[in-house]
C-alpha cells in the first residue's frame, strides 16, 4: 500500500455486483478484451491517420501554404480536437439510458467513417461537416468501448489496471502504424514530400474506421451481453430515434466548429459542471464515501485539463515545428513531419511494459494515483524544458533550425508522463464513479480531455503568432508551457494526502 493511502472507512455494505459471465482467458485476460483492442486498433488508426495533417492541410488547402494561416488552423484543430471529446459525455448517457453499449459502439464508427470520407470533398465547408460527423460518431464511440474493458472486470479485480495497460497499447498500436502509412501514402504514393496528397490521408482513415465497425460486429458476442441493449433499450424506435438525434447534432457540432475558440471553452465548462453536479447528487445519494470519491475524481480532471493543453501540441504547434524549425535532414533524407506522431506511439509500447513492471517493483513505495499523475504533469514540463533549451542554446545561425533529435526526446519524454497518467485514469474513473452513472464519468474524464484540447488549440495560435512561428515565439510560448506544468505537477504533490483520503483505499 502506498504511504499515501489510507484505510477506507466503514460504511453500509453495498449491493452485490452483478456476476460476470465465465470467458475464456487469453495471456491472463478475459478473451473480449483482444477484441475490445483490436477494434479501438483500427479506430485509432483513423484517428491518428488524418490528425498529423489536418492543421497542414488546412494551412495548403485554405490559406494557400501562407504561415499566417496556422494560427487559424491551429484553432480549428484543437476545437475539433475538444468537440471529439466532448461529444462523449452526451455518447455516455445514450450508451447508458437509451442503446446499450454495444450499439452506441456500432453507431458511432457508422457516423466516423462517413464524416472521414467527408472530409475528402475539397471545401471548407464540407471540411467541417466532415469533421462535426466524425464527432458525433466518436462521442459514441469512444467512452464507450473503455467503459465495456472495465466491464470485463469484476470489482476489486488486481487485473484491471493492467487490462486498461493492454488496451492502452492496442490504441497506440494503431496510432503508431497510421500516421507511417498515412504519410507514405500522400508524399511517396500519391504526392510528393512538397505536395502531399492529402485526400488520400482521409480515405485511408475512413477505411480504417469501417475495418472497426466491422471487428466489433464480428466479435461482439464474445462479450456474453455485456454492453447489450436489455428490455425497452433493445426496440428499434429507440435505436432509430438516437440515429436520428445525431444526425441532427451534426450541424449544432458544426456551428461550434465555426465560433471562437474562447466562447467555446466557456461552454466546455459549462458542459463538464452539469455532469459533475450529476455525479456528485448520486454519489450523496449512495453515502458519505460514494461522495468523497466523486470529489476526489473532480479534482484528478481539474488537473486533467492542464496535462492535455500542453500535451496535445503534437498535431498543431509541433507540426509547425518540426516542418519549419527543426532539422530533419538525416545523411541526405528528411525525415517527414508527420511520422513524429509515431515517436509518441512506439515510445508507449516499449515504455508501458517498463512502467507497468516499475510499479509493481517499488511496492509499497508506488505512487498513489494524484502522484502518479503528478508526475506525468512534471515529465510533460520537462518535455517543453528541452524545447526551451534547444530554441535558446541550439538554433544553427545559418538555417536558425534545431537539432532532429530535441523534437523527437520531446515526444518520448511526453511519452513516460502520459503513461503516468492516461491509461491509470481511465482506471480509476472507473473505480470512483457511480456504479449507476460509469459511462456518464466516463464521458466526464473525456470531457476534461476536451476542454485541455481547446486550450491546446488557443495556446498553439498564441506560439505561431499572426504572421506563423518563429524561434522567439516558439521560445516564449513553450518557456510559459514549462513552468505551468511544472508548478500544476507539484501543487497536486502536495494535495496528494488529501486526494487520497478522499477516495477510501482506492488504489
């Protein structure tokens, strides 16, 4: 046990869980958890496919390569980055209260593969109806099908966090090959380095998204009913009226897409209280200590939001990066800018293994779960440290660029620290949360991903700046980036005992 952890409380015994069905167990795991990972695979293969050249192809596309337009693409990227998330808490309640889990799954890559394949039509406008599909499919999909691996898993269950640990690296599996192939496609098969074929980064994604739709409706019945539609969930009339809604929300999705970034983080927050306030009325409900982890669960998002606003420059400022300041001139071939998303995605296999066994070997010296995060805040800021010192003591007089290897420690020291804290987040929403409103907390978590995700668009515009990045502006925004991090890293180092007694021997 953690030195941070105390003993939980006694308090009205709870009603028994449900009994799992009896799956067969594959390397120590239920058997639908390997379907679960190959469907979120091909899932995140869509979504990392197109994510590294969104903002550049907005930027060649619309603004006709002027560096004044990535400030303007930066925004609509982190918008839409914050809407996929967003759009989860609403995912959470139709998966709980209207379709099941399983058909908010099916759902939801319908609508993900339509809006990619959107996308390719070569307008602004059906850039963003493209985009505002995608969200509405994602939002029920993706708290989804994280819901139903901890579903997998009775309470109390030692195999959960390493289950989350598995799935974590089937989402990273497919981010990693994605955006190799993506970009092979568009600057080798079909364009050239200097002029990329975009469309075809958006076709390739499409397809992957249909590949997971198929996956899950193939292997669905391995799940044994976990996650089927039950009595009046199971009617058509329902499935048909939350197709309907959907189709409906696309262009409310596609309206925030147009508004200003500023007035759209108000209404993020403005979404996240009302779930919260939701969350925190059925655990009162339940108890005394029902609550106090509701709140200790709040406070673990609160901190959420800072780690991604900074996390999540890879697909906006550090794409500018890495095409306009960074070296990538390796003994005669340059490395292309989008393959710098897959620095991430390798780092995370090779390194989750590690950090899974690092964790298991402290004992009882592994960090509670707010230190854990606190150090993914503090890796994160060690992260923009190197960049601080690259764009300060390392910028080459002559081509004012930096070194190739700088971009690419930053993405694996990235690395260390989200596996300090994404995959141990998912866990313990579902380890806090009301046992009734899981898919709703769920949607929570994602939701403070998504306000971190406009933030991180507001914060790219400010280092590209109205006329695009230079040295002294990516200096200045990345110096800010450091020693916010640093700073959010060791306040909740310091409210660490608090946060632990508030969630009752969680672990």
């Amino acid at each position: 046990m953690s030195a941070d952890v105390v003993e939980p409380k006694v308090a009205a015994p709870p009603a028994p869980p449900p009994t799992l069905p009896e799956f067969a167990q594959v390397m120590g795991h239920p058997r639908p958890l390997w379907m679960l990972f190959m469907t979120e695979f091909w899932e995140r293969f869509a979504f990392y496919g197109m994510r590294w050249a969104l903002a550049l192809y907005i930027v060649a596309q619309f603004h006709g390569g002027d560096p004044a337009g990535e400030a303007p693409a930066s925004m609509l990227y982190g918008a839409y980055l914050a809407l996929v998330y967003a759009a989860a808490i609403f995912g959470g309640y139709v998966a709980d209260k209207l379709i099941g889990y399983q058909r908010s799954i099916l759902v939801g890559a319908a609508f993900m593969a339509a809006g990619l394949f959107l996308i390719t039509l070569p307008s602004e406008a059906m850039l963003k109806l493209g985009l505002a599909t995608v969200i509405v499919g994602n939002g029920m999909f993706k708290p989804i099908i994280s819901t139903l691996v901890g579903k997998l898993y009775a309470t109390g269950d030692g195999r959960r966090d390493s289950g989350f640990t598995i799935f974590y690296m089937g989402i990273n599996l497919g981010a990693f090959i994605a955006p190799i192939l993506t970009g092979l496609l568009a600057d080798k098969v079909f364009g050239t380095p200097e002029m990329p074929s975009y469309k075809v980064v958006f076709i390739a994604s499409g397809i992957g998204m249909v590949l997971s739709l198929v996956w899950f409706w193939f292997g669905r019945g391995q799940l044994k009913g976990i996650g089927a539609a039950t009595g009046a969930m199971a009617g058509t009339g329902r499935l048909l009226l939350v197709v309907l809604g959907a189709m409906l929300a696309v262009p409310g999705f596609y309206f925030l897409l147009t508004i200003d970034a500023g007035v759209l983080n108000w209404i993020l927050i403005a979404l996240f209280v009302a779930p919260a306030l939701m969350l925190l009325v059925e655990g009162m409900r339940e108890g005394a200590v029902q609550r106090d982890m509701v709140i200790a669960m709040l406070i673990i998002f609160g901190f959420n939001v800072l780690f991604w606003m900074f996390f999540e420059q890879a697909g906006s400022s550090f794409n500018f990066l890495a095409q306009n300041i960074v070296n990538r001139d390796l003994w005669g071939w340059e490395f292309p800018v989008g393959w710098f998303q897959s620095v991430n995605s390798i780092a995370i296999i090779t390194l989750a293994p590690i950090m899974a066994w690092i964790w298991v070997k402290m004992g009882s010296k592994n960090p509670s779960i707010p230190r854990k995060f606190g150090l993914g805040l503090i890796f994160n800021g060690l992260a923009f440290l190197l960049l601080m010192f690259a764009l300060s003591s390392l910028v080459d007089p002559q081509s004012l660029k930096i070194p190739f290897w700088t971009l690419f420690m930053v993405y694996v020291i990235q690395s260390v620290g989200e596996l300090c804290l994404s995959p141990i987040g998912l866990s313990m929403t579902t380890k806090l949360a009301p046992v009734r409103l899981t898919g709703l907390a769920m949607g929570g978590w994602f939701l403070s991903i998504a306000i971190g995700n406009n933030l991180s668009g507001i914060f790219a515009s400010s280092v590209s700046g109205e006329g695009g990045m230079t040295v002294a502006s990516a200096h200045a925004g990345y110096t800010f980036g450091f020693w916010a991090l640093l700073g959010s890293g060791v306040l909740l180092f310091l409210l660490a005992p608090l946060v632990n007694r508030l969630m009752h021997g969680v672990k």
